[in-house]
C-alpha cells in the first residue's frame, strides 16, 4: 500500500496513543518513576509530543544528545491527543487552509497546541518523502497533558540504544524487528481538515 503524504503513525489502542519526548535524567528517571513530569518539568514552556519513534531518534540523536538521554513513551488518552487536534493550529501559514497571514497567526497565537508535518526519518535518520505529525502543547493543552491525560510513562531508551548499535553493525532486519508497530492513526477527516495542507 501506499504510504500517505502525511499521516499520524504511532502505537495506539482503543483509548490511548503513544507519544515519545526525550529529557535530562533530572526529568525523565523521576517522571517514569512516579508516572508523572517532576516539578522541575517547566509547564510554562511548550512541550512538543511526536508519535513517531524514529522522529524521535532522529531529533534526540538516538538520546544521545545533551538534555535528552532520557527517551520516554508516554501513554497519553486518544480523548486528549484528539482534543489537542482539535485545538491545534498549523505552526506555518497555508495559504489554501488560511484566509490570510494575519488571521493564521492570530490562530496561532491563540491556540494551545500547533502541528508541525516533518519527514518521517528511515533507520539511517535520513529523510523519508513522507511526513509525520509532531504536536506542540502549551498553555492549558501541556496542563492537561501533564494532568489529565497520561496513562503511563517509560523508559524506551534501552530500546533505542539496542536499536542504534544493530544499525552500527548493518543488522538491518533485527533492527526493523525492534521497532515500535506503528500504524495509521484512526483520525477522522473532519478533525484533521484545518491542519491537512
């Protein structure tokens, strides 16, 4: 089959999706502890999710870029993923989406979340043609995420190191058979049309 433009993959159930965040030890070790972000996690800054587990690699360098050693999967409700869609706006214009420039950054001022569609990344972290979903939450969106709508936290960063070194080795197949299930995301059309260039 062929893979959509853009679509979200991620691993989801009937009531959750996983999202991946990436954090300094000082966050991440107390937050899969106590299954929740430690004071020290800063609400007032926004917190981006991605669904994608090779996006993530791509963007912690495998987690091992400075502040984010930590690779977390986050079991959050598919009713807050899609409440955050639905409050979303698009973090660049789109002139077939906006009526003008002004308004889509009024929108985006004043939306608690932004979706941003980047190349989904092969084992190489190079750039596929297609594009996954990554999500900014701020403001109310990063409170209810941090309060409301985690189901789990933990730590996949074994996942990813044992990832990285067969691909270190050329072990290709054993490292497709590591990777996360991700599959289409089941979003209907009405709730992705304002952000779906």
């Amino acid at each position: 089959m062929e893979e959509p433009l853009r679509r979200i993959r991620a691993l989801h159930t009937a009531s959750t999706i996983t999202v991946y965040q990436a954090y300094s030890p000082e966050i991440g070790l107390p937050a899969v502890r106590d299954g929740r972000f430690p004071a020290a996690w800063k609400r007032g800054r926004m917190t981006w999710i991605k669904p994608s587990f090779m996006w993530m690699m791509y963007r912690s360098g495998w987690g091992m870029k400075e502040g984010q050693e930590t690779v977390l999967a986050v079991e959050i409700t598919r009713d807050g993923f899609d409440w955050a869609l639905r409050h979303a706006c698009l973090s660049s214009y789109v002139r077939e989406l906006h009526p003008d420039r002004d308004t889509w950054q009024r929108d985006l001022k004043r939306a608690p979340a932004r979706v941003q569609w980047d190349p989904e990344r092969d084992l190489h972290l190079r750039p596929l043609p297609h594009r996954s979903l990554q999500l900014g939450l701020s403001g109310q969106a990063s409170s209810r995420y941090a309060d409301e709508w985690i189901v789990s936290i933990s730590d996949v960063t074994p996942l990813a190191n044992k990832i990285h070194a067969l691909v270190g080795d050329g072990e290709w197949d054993s490292a497709t058979r590591l990777l996360p299930q991700e599959q289409g995301y089941p979003a209907s059309t009405e709730l992705l049309a304002h952000l779906r260039p």
